[in-house]
C-alpha cells in the first residue's frame, strides 16, 4: 500500500484592529508535534501566559490558529485532524499597553476561546463529511472537502467577529458562547475520538 500522508496548515490568525486574512505562504506547515502547539480540548483555555511571540506591530495582541490535517487513503480514507494554537507565533501586549481597550485585555481570551471551539466545530464537520463519503473519496476529492470545509469555518467565523465589532463584553460573547457549545454537541459524535492514529 502507497501511503500519502500530507499536512496542511489553514491559518485562522486574528488582530485587535480587525485583519482576520490568511498568509498563505504558509499553508503548508512540517511541525505536527511542535513543542509550541496548543491543540484543541474542551477544557484548554486561550490564557495571556500562551502568548509567548514577540509583537510585531502597533496592534494589541495577534493569535495563530490551524489545523493540522494527516490522511492516508488505502483501502479505507484514515485521517487525523487537530486544532492548535500556536503559542510562538502569538503576541499580546501588556494590558498597560491597550490604550483606550484596557479592558479588552481581560476580554480577547474568551473571544479566542469561542473561535477555538468554532475551529474545532469546523473539524467535526469536516471528519463527518470524510467519515460518512470515505469510500467515495479520492486524493482530489479529499483536498477539496479540506478546502471547501476551512473556507467554510474561516467565513462564518468571520461573520460572527463582524457582528461582535468591537464589543466583546459577556453580555455580547454568552449568547455566542451559547450557540457554539450548541454546534459542537450536535457533532459529539465526530469530535477528535474518531482520529485515526497516523
């Protein structure tokens, strides 16, 4: 049996001044297992203390977020999808340093929070597609479902920050909370458990 094991990285980086693009320079990334990823749990937080990037413009903070995405079709599509965040390429700055949004500071890693469950609700959706269609998928098809299924996340994740604006206190980020704890329940089933060991 031919193996081909590819990894790909989706970038889902965020601002405090609202630049929420992809550099797809680096779409392609070969640390499954660095020692600066933080992958998805339900119980792992967006904590200050995981920011450890130096900053590198006059925002306040910048959070990198991907996915790592391993498969091998042989016989049967096997395939192990993870969320992370990338603690190295991640900066925030003092609250000290927040200007007129000190307050924010104690805000962002809730909304980070939100988007790293939306992220892995994103994931669910994408392991129910290649788990459902698996005899159906090709190489072609299954680089597509990865494509269409970020494209997907990273533009409704979009709409929601958009919506939010810059008010992210808790009576703005429950409700959001609310409707993402809802999503990753009716996808349970697909959550990482249904990973492949590749």
């Amino acid at each position: 049996m031919t193996i081909r094991t590819i990894l790909v990285l989706l970038l889902f980086g965020a601002t405090s001044c609202g630049d929420f693009g992809r550099r797809w320079s680096d779409y392609i990334e070969y640390k499954f297992n660095s020692k600066n990823s933080v992958y998805w749990t339900r119980e792992q937080m967006i904590t200050s203390d995981l920011f450890v990037g130096e900053p590198r413009n006059d925002g306040t903070y910048y959070a990198y977020f991907g996915v790592n995405f391993l498969w091998d079709k042989g016989d049967k599509l096997k395939f192990n999808i993870r969320i992370f965040f990338d603690k190295k390429k991640s900066w925030i700055k003092p609250e000290s340093e927040w200007g007129d949004y000190p307050g924010q500071f104690h805000q962002v890693p809730k909304l980070l929070k939100l988007k790293f469950d939306y992220l892995e609700f994103g994931a669910r959706r994408l392991r129910k597609y290649l788990t459902e269609k698996n005899e159906e998928l090709n190489d072609d098809n299954v680089k597509h479902a990865v494509d269409s299924h970020w494209d997907k996340a990273y533009q409704e994740w979009t709409e929601i920050q958009r919506e939010l604006g810059d008010d992210i206190s808790d009576s703005k980020l429950n409700p959001v909370r609310e409707m993402v704890d809802k999503k990753l329940q009716e996808l349970v089933d697909f959550d990482t458990k249904v990973n492949s060991d590749l």
